[in-house]
C-alpha cells in the first residue's frame, strides 16, 4: 500500500517538530516525534483499517479514521484508506480545534 501525505499533514509534522525543537528546546523529544509518525505510517500501512471511523460532518471525508502517533497520543493521525494507498489528511494535537480544522478539509 502506498502512502500519501495532504501537504497540511507534512506541514503538521513540520510545525510540531518545531515546536519541540525551538520553543520547547527538545531536541530528542523533537527527534523520537518525527521518527514515531514515520513508525506509526508504517503501521498503517500494513493494518490500515486498525484506526476507528472519526466522525466528521464534512462530506468530503466520509471515510476519515484516525489513530495515535505511538508515544505521543495525544497527537492523532488523520487518514483516509482507498484501494492501494493510505492518504494521511492531516496530524494534529488534541488541543487544537480539530473539528473545526477537519470541517475545512477537502478529501484525497
């Protein structure tokens, strides 16, 4: 199965790691994130409907599901599974507004 990544998911990577890096002054903290979302893709991967059903009222994301980055559960994949690729919509921490973030979404 392949993998597909939104540029809004990179770009949550990204802005995550930062904040780890530069503002929490956490390198390794910074490091161990970035390598478990690869570890947790992977995971995916191979068992891509393991995440439940998230329920979003956007339409264009009928088939969203969503799991936890190992080790950092409060941070959640987003993704939606076709016939060979797992897209990765978005990966955000549970205090941001991800109701909201994922209602502005557009699917694929």
């Amino acid at each position: 199965m392949k993998v597909s990544y939104r540029q809004a998911a990179s770009d949550d990577v990204v802005r995550q790691f930062r904040y780890y890096l530069l503002t929490l002054n956490l390198p390794d903290v910074a490091v161990r994130f970035r390598t478990a979302v690869r570890q947790t893709v992977q995971s995916l991967q191979q068992h891509p409907l393991v995440g439940p059903r998230y329920r979003s009222s956007n339409p264009q994301l009928p088939t969203l599901r969503t799991w936890a980055v190992a080790g950092f559960e409060a941070i959640r994949i987003y993704y939606l599974v076709d016939e060979d690729t797992l897209r990765i919509i978005r990966i955000l921490h549970g205090k941001r507004d991800v109701k909201h973030i994922l209602e502005g979404e557009i699917g694929g």
